[in-house]
C-alpha cells in the first residue's frame, strides 16, 4: 500500500484553502452569495476524512497506541498550546488597550476563554481531535468488523450526525466527535474497502454530486439557513444539510484530487499541503491582526454588492495566507526541524 499518495496530498492542501476561505468571508448575510458562503463554511470535514484514511492506510498494520499518543502529542499539541498563548496573550493586550478593562475583568475574560478549551477559534478542532486519537482503539474494533456492519455503522453514524448537528461553539468536543465520525469512518473505508470505491467509484461520484446540489440549494434557498448548524445535543432542529453537502464534497474533491495526480504535479498546492497545519494554527492570528485595525480605524466595508463582498473576501483570504504562510517559513528557517513543536510543521 502506498503511504504517500499524491491525490491526499492534494487534498489536504484543497482543505487548508476551504478552512481560510471559510474564515475569510466578508458581508456574510448582507451581501456575500449564500450560496457560495455554505459551500465554503465547514471545510474542517475535508481534514477529517483524510485524518481517518490514513489511520487505516499508515497506523493500523503496526498500531502502538501509546507511541501513536506520543506523537500526536508532539506533533498536535504542543503547537496548539504554544499558539494558544500567543493567541491569549494578543487577546490581552486587546482587552486591556481597546476595551480598557480592568485587571478583574481581564482576569474574568482569560477565564471564560480558556474554559472553551481553545483560544482563537478554529482552533476548537484540536481538543476534538485529539479525543478522535484518544479512541483510537475504537476505530481498530470498527476496522476488524464485518464488512456488512462497518457499512451500517456508518450509514447509522450519519443518521445521528444529520439530526445531531455540531455543538454551540464547538465548545463541547464529545459533541463534536460524534458529529465528525462519519467523516473519520468514510476516510477509513475509503482505505480498507478500496476495491469497493474503486469498482462503483462513478456511481458514488453521480450519487455525491447530485447529494452535493440538492443539499446547497435546500440550504441555501429553500431552509434559507446560513453556514453551518449549531444546537444543544438533544433538541431537535432539523436536518443539518451542511452535513451532507461535506460528505459528499469529501467524495468529490477526492476524486478530483486523483484526477489532478493522474495528470501533473503541482508544486504550489504540494507546498500548500505539506505546511497545512501551520498555516492552520496560524492564520487565526492574522485574522485577529485585521479584525483589530479595521476596529481601531472604524473600517467597515460597504455590503453594496455581492461582487464587492466576494472580492473584499478574497483579498482577506490572500492576506491570511501569505502572512501565515511567510511566518511558516521564517520559523521554520530559525527553528529547523524544531519548528514541528510550535506551529505543527
């Protein structure tokens, strides 16, 4: 089995594009296309799905939980908590300097940040996925299952995702980990039932592409919802069409990605991929930095059009890119392969 397949590659730099992409958008209901906003919001499931591919792929002939631990630990972790306190740390001085609050007050507001469980605020898909590692062993029980019943543990898993919806906040990770399963077992399925993708792979992409239109239109136009679904775990709010719309986004820019292997190397999109986390702990940062001077220069950006919105967007996703990904270098040149401890690469 390959352990280094270049359509994953690829994907995992697609996905670091949708995550900024989604946090780059300007006019979000006053002037950005609705529809383009839910096909952008919830890119973290492409991340996901990869994760549980290559827990199948790389992990499970020769699985060592407590080594596999260790290096999530090193490798996840620890950079999160390191951009973490910088992240607070900038948080601070905007509380103090901006807001003009008192010692107690900061005090306060340091307290009700941390009790989240992250800082700046993708950054709640690290506590939830380290939970993911956490039940590893449960995922080596699912690998060693029939066939028969990993399918339907995985058509049951997205049942209850589609009604469970993610959590307010993504606060609560336990949440978020039954809500994200379905794309960590798609991703391990993917894998081991290879020669079943393979084998009815047009049919799964027909299948993903309509599942993929009739969910954005029902959201978007029809259910008139907005990006992604957050409620308490036992209400009931609907169907989470974002759900959808991401399983079957996962199915097609997969199949994309092989497409794009099979025919060149792209050596941006390589690069992109291979320093993903960094820039994913990273641009939160830089998102921080632009939020704080449009405030301090009371700068809002007229929401006339939907041309300006999606444009004024596109400039603050390039903006969080290079910067995040200009930093990426410059730590990794001072640091070296020490670098992996801090930002992730």
């Amino acid at each position: 089995m390959r352990k280094n397949q270049l359509e994953f590659t690829y994907m995992r730099g697609i996905a670091i594009i949708f995550i900024v992409l989604g946090h780059s958008i300007y006019n979000s209901g006053e002037g950005f296309p609705v529809l383009l906003e839910n096909l952008l919001r919830g890119g973290t499931a492409l991340f996901v799905f990869i994760s549980g591919y290559f827990f199948h792929r790389i992990f499970y002939k020769d699985f060592d939980y407590g080594k596999f631990m260790k290096n999530k630990v090193q490798n996840v972790l620890y950079p999160f908590l390191f951009v973490s306190i910088v992240g607070l740390f900038c948080l601070s001085l905007r509380w103090v300097f901006m807001e003009h609050q008192s010692l107690e007050q900061v005090l306060l507001s340091i307290f009700y940040t941390v009790r989240n469980g992250y800082i700046l605020y993708p950054h709640w898909y690290i506590p939830f996925i380290m939970a993911v590692f956490l039940f590893s062993p449960v995922f080596l029980w699912f690998i060693r299952c029939s066939q028969q019943m990993r399918w339907t543990l995985f058509v049951l898993s997205c049942v209850v995702a589609i009604l469970l919806h993610r959590p307010i906040g993504n606060v609560n990770f336990i949440h978020s980990v039954v809500y994200y399963l379905p794309f960590y077992l798609i991703g391990i399925l993917y894998s081991q039932d290879e020669h079943i993708v393979t084998r009815y792979g047009s049919i799964l992409s027909a299948l993903a592409g309509i599942f993929l239109v009739v969910s954005l239109v029902e959201q978007s136009y029809i259910v008139q919802h907005v990006g992604n679904y957050h409620k308490a775990p036992f209400e009931y709010n609907g169907i989470d069409w974002q759900f959808i719309q991401k399983l079957s986004l996962c199915v097609l820019v997969l199949n994309f990605c092989d497409w794009l292997s099979r025919l060149s190397r792209v050596p941006w999109l390589i690069e992109t991929a291979e320093m993903s986390f960094a820039i994913f702990f990273i641009h939160p940062l830089f998102d921080m930095l632009f939020n704080t001077t449009a405030t301090i220069f009371r700068y809002r950006f007229p929401p006339d059009s939907w041309v300006t919105s999606v444009l004024f967007s596109f400039g603050i996703f390039l903006f969080l890119m290079v910067s995040s990904m200009m930093t990426a270098r410059l730590i990794k040149k001072r640091l070296g392969n020490r670098s992996r401890l801090f930002i992730g690469w």
